[in-house]
C-alpha cells in the first residue's frame, strides 16, 4: 500500500506525509505544510498527522536500525570502492574487519574508516591473501572472535592491469583468474557459516522488519566491461564472469535458508586509481560523452547500493546484479578514448602496454 515517504523534520519530532492508495486530501497536506512551518507542540498535532508518524515508524525501518550493531567482513577493504563501502556500513552502526595483503595500507585504513562513527570497532587483518583460504580463514576467525559475527561479507579483492592476449602471459591471466575468482570462492567458503548463522537469525518474512535487523548477505563486486567485451581487458572479463556466476549460484543454493547473493557492478568510478591513471583531461571528456548520465561517478554511489542491498529494502533481492554506471555499458566504447589506447590503432601500431609481469615483446595483432 505504502508507495512513498517524505520526511521533515521539526524541533523534537519528525513529520511524514504519505502517498499512498488513499493519500490525505489536499487540504490535509496544505494544513500539514502550516504544521511543518509553526512550531505546533507534538501533542498538539492533528490526529492523521499522529497516526502517519506511527505508521511511518512501524513500517519504514531506518537503515541505522538495521546495520546496527551488524558486523561486516570484507576482502580489498583498503582499496578506493571498498573502502567506501565499509566506511558507510560503519556509519550507519556496524563494526567491521577489512583484510589485504599490505599491512601497513589495511591497517591505516581500518584506522581511518573507524574515525566514520565514535565507539566503532574496525579491525585492519594484513597479509591475507585471497588466493589462500588458509590465509583467509584464520582472519575470518580472527573477526568473529573479537567482533562476535560476521553478518555481512563484501568479496572485493581484484587485480587488473592493461595487456591484449598476444602481450598477456599465461602466468598473469592465471594471477587474476585466482585473485577474483578463486580469491571469491575462498571468501564464501570462509564466510558462510557465519553468513547461514546470521541469515537464520535475522530473517524476515518480507511484510514487517525482521526485529534484529537484517544478516546474511554478502556482495561480489565485480565490474561490466564483459557485457559488450574490451581490447586489453580479456583477462578481467573473463574473471568477473566467473564471479558473476558464482554469486548466481551461491544465491540458489544458500537462498532456502535465508542467505542473499548479489553483485555490484561499477562503471566508471573517478575516484579509482585505474581511472586516475588513464583519466587524462581529454580522455575525461570523451569518456563522459558516452555515458547516458554524462559523468564519472563517486564511491559514494556504489555505497549507496551497497546499503541498499543489506538494508531492509533490500530483503528479496537475491541473484541479482546491481550495475551503478550511470548507464555507460550499453554504450561501452571498444577502446579507452582519449587515453592513447584507441581501438583498433594501438592494438595494429604494434606498441606495448608498459608494466605487464611477463609480457610478449609486441602487441600488435
């Protein structure tokens, strides 16, 4: 029945009006407007406006009420999109356990995403690699023995680099394949007890909030670029393709018992080291000339999704795949404009992609 809410706040209370089947006349909306201006005691107000505060507090949970308390474990937490993620969760209440390999860079972060509420708990874990679930599960351990739980899981560890197939070495194709797709694969399985001991906990049968919050549920991130395919990126396609699935399947096989498995695909994110390397000014431009909403997005955008999913409205999204790109891949480009990789030149020029462990002496096809 509840289509939308709009709150305002006043001094001590919140005011909302409803729009729903059977929304308030006009006249109550204008006489609820008079209200919002004034400084009317709560006691005072109209009956409907009364009953639409309790039926907004009854029926629209706020998403600090959910994640509270609620404890987020995530792979590639000190990385740009990651970070962000977690820094919001943990805004919103949950504590958190952030792993990657370079301690010192974890560690920092983990210190910096505490600073997002006063009283968090933010645990750095370095020298985990995804790759190893020995690695991964002694720190999944570690989280559950100082924070309580893991409720949320968020498998970002990724690696990525420039390189054509002809340039692409057989050990840096397998580097990536078991960094996504193996380091995933790890992540879950050292995860999911905890994510099943959550999911039963906190389950809810989709008409009124699960009173504990919500748990169980974790997020691939992944990326979009093996939607259309991309020159120099066949061994990241090929990777996120694998995560993709695997999400799918994690979602049907854990969903009976209450478990969600979702992907967050981002698109073009400024923020991000790999757009800063190949983001020149010209390169900018014409990059956001062909994105549907015009410009890069923020990790703030790929936070927002990320609530979104582990929040209550979030509830019966399972198998799903949440693409924050401002609708770039359905007009994704086959090379990166503007950043001396236009397709097909660089690939027939024969030049090289410098920085490639293992590389082929030439590129060209």
């Amino acid at each position: 029945m509840l289509v939308w809410v709009e709150f305002y706040r006043l001094d001590a209370f919140a005011v909302c009006s409803l729009r729903a089947r059977n929304p308030p006349s006009r006249r109550k909306q204008a006489e609820a407007r008079m209200v919002l201006a004034s400084t009317t005691p709560a006691e005072q107000l109209p009956t409907f406006l009364c009953g639409l505060i309790t039926a907004c507090r009854r029926s629209i949970p706020q998403a600090n009420e959910q994640i509270d308390n609620k404890v987020v474990f995530c792979t590639g937490g000190a990385g740009t999109i990651c970070s962000a993620q977690v820094r919001a969760l943990v805004h919103l209440g949950a504590n958190a356990c952030i792993v990657g390999r370079n301690v010192e860079k974890t560690e920092g972060m983990a210190k910096d995403i505490a600073t997002a509420r006063k009283g968090s708990k933010v645990l750095g874990i370095g020298s985990v690699d995804v790759r190893s679930f020995e690695s991964l599960k002694k720190a999944v351990d570690r989280c559950v023995e100082e924070l309580g739980a893991i409720d949320f899981v968020i498998a970002g560890a990724a690696g990525n680099f420039l390189a054509s197939i002809n340039q692409l070495s057989v050990n840096a194709f397998k580097a990536v394949m078991d960094i996504d797709v193996l380091g995933s694969f790890n992540t879950l399985k050292a995860t999911i007890p905890h994510l099943v001991e959550s999911a039963v906990k906190h389950r809810s049968d989709g008409t009124t909030p699960s009173p504990t919050g919500t748990g169980g549920r974790i997020i691939f991130v992944s990326a979009t670029i093996h939607y259309t395919g991309m020159p120099m990126q066949t061994h990241v396609s090929v990777a996120k393709a694998g995560v993709d699935a695997l999400s799918n399947s994690v979602a049907i096989e854990f969903g009976p018992v209450g478990v969600t498995s979702n992907v967050i695909s981002p698109g073009p994110i400024g923020e991000t080291e790999g757009m800063k390397r190949l983001a020149t000014e010209d390169a900018k431009k014409s990059n956001e000339a062909v994105i549907p909403l015009g410009r890069y997005g923020s990790v703030k955008e790929i936070a927002d999704a990320t609530i979104y999913i582990f929040s209550d409205s979030g509830n019966y999204v399972n198998a799903s795949t949440v693409v924050v790109d401002g609708g770039a891949w359905r007009l994704q480009a086959a090379g990166i404009s503007g950043s001396g990789f236009s397709y097909p030149d660089f690939l027939l020029s024969g030049m090289e992609v410098t920085g490639v462990s293992g590389q082929k002496q030439k590129a060209k096809i």
